[in-house]
C-alpha cells in the first residue's frame, strides 16, 4: 500500500465512520425493494457483454464506460461510482442482489452519482488501472471492484465487495455513499488531493534497474518456487491453492535444462492431485477456478477457459515426459469438455462458465457448485448396485455429505466427488477385477453425465475472448500432435478462422466477439495470446499460411504497443486511459509481455529474423528489476530466459507433409517433451521456397537415398542427418553423440 498524506485518508475514514445520515433500520426496512428490479431498463439494455446485461434492469441508472457518461458527470459535477466484475463472478452477484436491485440505495445512487458499470473480461485496460488504483489504496483487491472517481477518471476512494450494512469491520454499502457525497460537498479539495496522489502511483513507470540478466535467477526462482510448495497434496502455498500453471511451465522446463527432478516431481505431483481433487470435474470433465482448502478438494466451481488451457498445455507436457496415461486421459476430457460445453457453433470458444447454479435439490434456491453436488440418496437411485459399489467409495461418497470446507452450509448433506482412493483398492474390496471396476466407473460416470446435464446448468458467459481463444488454440493444436487426434486439430483451425475473419476490422484486431458484433480495440494479451496460437498451429500443421499470420500480427504488436524503454504496454494509446501499463506479474492469465518474449524468440529461429531476437532481450531486460529480486513473480519470464539461454535448436524434417515416413519421424518429435526447440518441415513449394529465403542453412538440407530426412542443428549448425524414427529417437535424447 502506498503512504498517502494521512490526512487524507483520516478525514475519509472519521466521514465513513461517524456520518450515518440515516439509521440502518431505515435503509434496509422491508419495503425497500430489495431484490426487486425495474420494469424500465437502464443504459446497459443495448450493450453485448453478459456482465453488463445483468445489470440492464437494476434500478440503478448504470452507464457503460465511455463519452456519454464521463461528460454527464463533468456537466453535472457529480463522482463517479465505478462498478468493475465479470458474469460469472459469486461475490458480484451477491452485492448485485443486495445493494444494487435495492431502490433506497439505487435512489441515493442515481441522485448524487453517475453510476458505470464495466466488464472487466472485455476491458481488461480499465480493470489493470483501478485495480492498481485499489491496491495502492486498500493493499488488496478483487472483484466486484468498487470505486469512486472525479469527473475526471481520477480515483480517490476503493473497495471491493461492500455489505448493504456494516458487517464484520467492513463499512456498509449505503454510509459509504453518505459519507462520500457528504465529502465531495464539503471537502472535495480533499478528495482531490487524493485522486491526484494515487493517479501520479499509477503513473509512475517503474525503473528497469541496472542488473545485467543473469542465469543465476533461474536456479533463484526454482529455490524460490520450492520453498512455497507443500508437498502433501502439491501445490504452492498452503489454502487457499491455485494451479498456476505458469509455474508448473517453467519447473518442468526448468527440469529439462538441469535434470533437475526436484522441479519436475513438484510439477507432476501437483498436476495428479489436482486431477484427484473436487477441483476438477470428475464427471464432465474441466477444472473449476481454484481450491478454498489445501487438498484441492472443495473448489470454487467456476469454470474459466484460461484455466483449461493453460492446464491441458501441462497435462500434455507431462504426458510427453513419461507417458503416464492419467495426464492424457484429463488433457483429453478437459478439451472434450470444452468442445461440448464451451464452443459456438462457429469455432469460437466462451469465457466462462457460473459457480452458482439452481440447487436440483431445492430449485427455489440458487447457489455455489449446486450444478455438480450429488446426495447419496441420488447416486443410489441413478446407478446399479455394482455401479454404486464402486462409485462411492471412489469418489469418497458419504451419506450426511463430504464437505472438506463448508463456513457457508452451502453443502450440508451433499458431496463433492473426488477420488478419495486408488481404483485399484477400490476394486479389490468390492471383489472384482481392475479391468471390471473401470468398466462399472466409466458407465456410471456417463449416466451421471447424462443426469446432470437435465439439470439447470449455470450461467454461461458466451462472449469469445481473443486472448483466452489464442490459449485455447495452443492446447488444441498441441494435444492434435502429441495424442495423434485430428479432430484437436480441426477445432483449432476452426477457432483461429472464425478469430481471423470475425476478430479483425480494417486491419484492426478486437478484443471481444459477441452476437454478431466485434468490439474494443485488441491489448497486449489479445495479440500475444493469438500469435502464441498460431505459432503452436503452425507447429502442428506446417501450414505456411499460419506463420505469416504470426508475423503479420507481430509486426503490428511492435508498432500499436512498443516501450522504447522495453518490453510491450498492456494496452494501446487511448485518451480514455489514465495510464498505460506493463503488467509484470504471471498469474491466473501469463503477462503479455512473458508471451511476446517467447513468441519473438520462436520467431527469430523460424524466419531467421534477429532484430525480433533483439526486441525479445530488450523485453526481458525491462524486467531485470523483478525478475533480480524475486523471479517467482514472472515464472513464464524466466521461462522464456530458458529458451533465449540454451542454443538456439531447430529440428528439421525433410519430406513431404502427409507421406508415411514423414509422418513417422514427426511423431517421433512430438513424443518427445522438447520445450527450447523449434520443429521445422521442409516441403517442396511454397513452403520450402519461404523457409529457404528466410534461413538460408536449409538450402543444405536434403533427402538422404530418396528418404524423409531429419536434421537436428543448433545455431544453425546441423548434426549427421538421419532417416528412421529409430535414430532420430536417439539423437533427440542424446545416445548418439556425433
């Protein structure tokens, strides 16, 4: 938290606290309307976003961010109330339903504010700036994101979720309105002084450093990364725990440089109990966003296509390490999931997917993971007794429930399904063969499926993301090659055609697509994420078109979000924007600019192009400041320093695409889990024409005896060119030495 002049901060809090106007009986009596919504609609009625559609029948005159209402207040010299969350996000809902369907506070609100609403999913610009804003005032923050700001956009008070009254030491929702207009009528000069303090923290671009990059960081991060994992159950930190899977990239790649299996068994731990816990949807498939508790076993159940993503991408990684089928078999239900669930039916993918849902149980009821809770009365009804025998004890069924974690009572008497013991065990109790005991749990999981899906399902956030489409992409486009599934690969060419020829309007990529309508301009994390996919797709198909897509794209990136001290803004120049940003953190979502690294070093090797390995270092040395004091801030960073370390490596297969021995030595690249290397096929045509004029080593590089010939060089040096899978297959792991 940054130190503000106190008094400012003083005066706020004495207003916050001692100016109740009104008694609390009197904002919140029984006829207030509380949860009741107009039959008029606000000025969201016609905006797309899910999020905002929610909102179009508060009786709260919401506006969407833009002109209209940033004059309005500047006309009517009133603050701005600024309501920042996303459609599937609980705590939204919750001070939705208590504070803004409440027409005393509604009435209170459109009265002495102007009220704006924003999607943070489509305007992830806004978000970063006002929750920079909150950090810096509060030192914490999260959605829904409450703040006020002038007329100006300055901020000068924040929150997150406020209760309609005061509750357990947070202010109520309606004194905080009070005390705010009775602020801004008596001591604005106040206010005003705080905005401009937290508008100038937000301003204030942080220094490089003078560090050199060094390759000690990465053995920093790894030792920095191992001390917070918990190794009872995997995962880093105690509760509540989030898959990171950036963390997870860099500790197997990490692994794969260094042979170091400390970094590798964190990972693959991690990843299995993930797999066993209630985190993931053991009957559908997915994982929900992240755990309350330290066994993964009570998640919270909302489903973000990030999540899946990112995580198929390790679970397909860790396949390839040692072909343990259980990561195949959640890498495959997860993208099954997203093709049944998450997809349009034009190739795009949805956001997200609601952790509240109507209880079946109780369908006056709407409430957290309702949609995927299974009494024992219910599990007995559905399946046979052989069916049950197994299921039950697998999936730790208990008659009175099987909450880990339940402050709420949200799931008193029901269960969440996890894998509780090894199906092996399970078997051998009940009597029957290994072999049986799946067969009985694979019918049960499908007519538990089948069931469920006749329930109410939640809600689902349908607008098409191009960042989170670009991720989806790269996991298609690689479980295509690794599990040899051509229909992986049809979904991603699918996607990335429906981002291509909807997602771009005059030569301008936008953020979000939604019925019918493309909108807001494309940041960081839009172009990135894409280039990623393409660059993955064209790993997979060899499809020339893909990699001038890419470079087309990264040519863009470089002239709309350029630092010229480094590295890349978060968001294009825009008048609307107080700042523009770098984000320098790898959370739920990779930085860009961690992704842009990686991506023009990809390049560099692909079209020979080393000014964009220049641009690549420049990057990574805009972050030598974070990255020297404490690299686990940037896992995916420190990745891409991995892959900028080692030698550049480019495996080449000469052939022609679609013939069997082609074929046959392309599988044995993707078998193998090889992170700093760069697979490249030379064709005849087109293909072999551009790639020889871009790098002019392959020239050199034939067919042996009329035969699919493979080439691994470094540094555009090649080894002894070889023509079997066999030998190739050694090559790769080192046992010929030439």
């Amino acid at each position: 938290m940054i130190h503000l002049k106190q008094i400012s901060i003083h005066t706020l809090f004495l207003l916050l606290t001692t100016l109740l106007i009104l008694p609390v009986g009197q904002v919140h009596g029984e006829n207030t309307g509380v949860g009741m919504k107009n039959s008029q609609a606000n000025h969201l009625l016609h905006e797309k976003s899910p999020y905002l559609q929610q909102h179009a029948y508060n009786p709260v005159n919401w506006y969407p961010w833009g002109t209209e209402a940033l004059e309005l207040a500047r006309k009517e010299d009133k603050p701005i109330f600024l309501s920042i969350g996303y459609s599937t996000c609980h705590w939204c809902h919750v001070m939705a339903h208590e504070s803004f369907e409440d027409q005393v506070i509604a009435d209170f609100l459109n009265a002495n504010f102007v009220s704006i609403k924003v999607d943070r999913e489509e305007r992830p610009g806004i978000d970063q700036i006002y929750m920079a804003a909150t950090r810096a005032m509060t030192g914490g923050g999260g959605w829904p994101m409450s703040l006020f700001l002038l007329p100006d956009t300055k901020p000068f008070y924040a929150g997150t979720y406020f209760p309609p009254q005061s509750a357990h030491g947070r202010p109520g929702f309606m004194e905080i309105l009070q005390a705010i207009h009775t602020a801004w009528r008596t001591d604005r000069v106040t206010l005003s002084l705080t905005a401009d303090q937290v508008t100038a923290h937000i301003q204030k671009k942080t220094q490089s450093g003078s560090e050199e990059v060094d390759a000690a960081w990465l053995k920093k991060g790894f030792t920095q990364i191992a001390e917070s994992y918990e190794p009872k159950y995997g995962g880093f930190g105690q509760s509540p725990k989030f898959p990171r899977p950036v963390v997870m990239d860099f500790l197997l790649r990490y692994y794969k440089s260094t042979g170091v299996t400390e970094a590798r068994d964190m990972s693959l731990v991690t990843l299995e109990r993930m797999a066993a816990g209630g985190m993931y949807d053991q009957i559908g498939g997915g994982f929900h966003r992240y755990s309350v508790d330290g066994q993964w076993r009570i998640p919270h159940f909302e489903k973000m296509l990030y999540d899946q993503s990112q995580l198929v991408l390790q679970y397909l990684s860790a396949y390839q390490l040692n072909g343990n089928p259980l990561y195949k078999q959640v890498a495959v239900e997860t993208l099954d999931y997203v093709l049944r669930d998450m997809q349009d039916k034009n190739g795009g993918f949805y956001s997200a997917e609601d952790a509240d849902s109507e209880n079946p149980y109780n369908p006056e009821e709407h409430s957290e993971g309702a949609y995927y809770l299974w009494t024992e009365e219910e599990l007995d009804g559905e399946l046979t007794q052989d069916e049950a025998t197994i299921v039950k004890p697998f999936y730790g069924v208990q008659k009175g429930g099987n909450a880990l974690h339940d402050p709420q009572n949200e799931f008193t008497g029901c269960n969440i399904l996890y894998q509780k013991y090894d199906l092996v065990e399970v078997a051998r109790k009940a009597g029957v063969s290994e072999e049986k005991a799946q067969i009985l749990l694979q019918t049960a999981r499908e007519k538990l499926l089948t069931k469920r899906e006749k329930r109410t399902a939640p809600h689902l956030d349908d607008k098409i993301i191009t960042a989170w489409n670009g991720l989806m992409i790269s996991a298609f486009a690689k479980a295509a090659v690794v599990l040899g599934e051509k229909r992986y690969l049809v979904a991603a060419n699918r996607a990335t055609d429906f981002l291509l020829g909807n997602l771009i309007e005059d030569g301008e990529l936008k953020r979000r697509f939604r019925d019918g309508e493309a909108k807001y301009p494309a940041g960081l994390a839009d172009y990135s994420f894409l280039i990623q996919g393409l660059l993955d797709l064209y790993h997979a198909t060899h499809d020339l078109s893909r990699l001038q897509q890419a470079v087309k794209l990264s040519q863009k990136q470089i002239a709309e979000f350029s630092d010229e001290q480094g590295g890349f803004y978060d968001t294009p120049e825009s008048a609307d924007l107080l700042a523009r940003l770098k984000e320098a953190y790898d959370g739920a979502e990779p930085s860009g600019n961690s992704v842009s690294v990686l991506n023009f070093l990809r390049l560099s090797v692909l079209v020979g192009n080393q000014e964009w390995e220049g641009i690549a270092q420049k990057s990574i040395n805009s972050f030598v400041a974070i990255l020297a004091k404490y690299p686990p801030a940037m896992p995916l960073m420190l990745s891409a320093m991995a892959f900028q370390m080692d030698k550049a490596k480019q495996i080449v297969i000469v052939g022609t695409k679609g013939d069997a021995e082609t074929e046959l030595l392309l599988h044995e690249v993707h078998s193998r889990y090889l992170p700093n290397s760069t697979l490249i096929l030379a064709d005849s045509g087109e293909n072999q024409n551009f790639l020889e004029k871009e790098l002019q080593f392959l020239k050199t590089a034939t067919k042996i005896a009329g035969k699919a010939t493979a080439y691994v060089c470094e540094d555009f040096t090649c080894k002894m060119p070889v023509n079997t899978p066999e030998e190739l297959g050694l090559l790769l792991d080192g046992k010929i030495v030439q």
